[in-house]
C-alpha cells in the first residue's frame, strides 16, 4: 500500500528545530515516517504525511514537537475499523501511487462528509 497523505497542509504537527537534542525518539515512533536525521539533530521528512497520532509529542523529551492528536487521520483509521463512518477524515494514497478510488477516499470512510 502506498503512503497515506493527510489533506495538505492542514495538519496540526509544529516542530521547534531549536529545542531538538537529536534524541530520535521521534524517528522511532513515528507509523509514517515524517522525521528524518538532520545533521544530528531531526528535521521533517513529509510534514503532510502526518496522521496526527500524537506519538512524536508524548515521547519528546524536550518538547520539541507537539500536535494535536485525535483529530486526523490516526483517528479516521481507528473509527473506521470500529464501524464508525460519522468520524472520519479524508485521507487518499499519493497520485503516484494510484490506488484511491474515484473519490480520492482510500480508508474506508465513504459517506463521511468528504466522501
């Protein structure tokens, strides 16, 4: 399956390079793989990438990064597979990687209010 793209630039991450002690637990926990090492220290990958599960924020030490968890796609997921359709965002599999369907949904959440 191709990468998961939340609607672009929408997403609630924010990282402050200069707190960033180089720790890598953000690299370690992402599911989507938005961090990258960055001359010892992280930078993001694909900003747009995140589902905003929250794990980078709740494992950083220093409080480099933070986002509002519980409100994207990580969500949309997790309520789709308990049968919940009412709550769901719209995430759609990157142009390149063809796999969406007609409506650009990819997770199941048709009949949310974007699909």
């Amino acid at each position: 399956m191709g990468s998961l793209t939340y609607l672009r630039d929408v997403v609630t991450l924010k990282f402050i390079e200069e707190k960033c002690i180089g720790c890598g637990m953000c690299l370690q926990v992402c599911p989507q793989a938005v961090f990258i090492p960055s001359n010892g220290k992280v930078g993001i990958r694909d900003r747009d990438a995140c589902m905003e599960c929250g794990a980078c924020a709740r494992n950083c030490p220093v409080e480099a990064v933070s986002v509002r968890s519980g409100v994207g796609c990580a969500t949309a997921v997790i309520n789709s597979m308990l049968g919940r359709k009412s709550s769901a965002c719209c995430c759609s599999i990157s142009p390149e990687d063809g796999a969406a369907d007609s409506s650009g949904c990819s997770t199941g959440t048709k009949g949310s209010t974007c699909c």
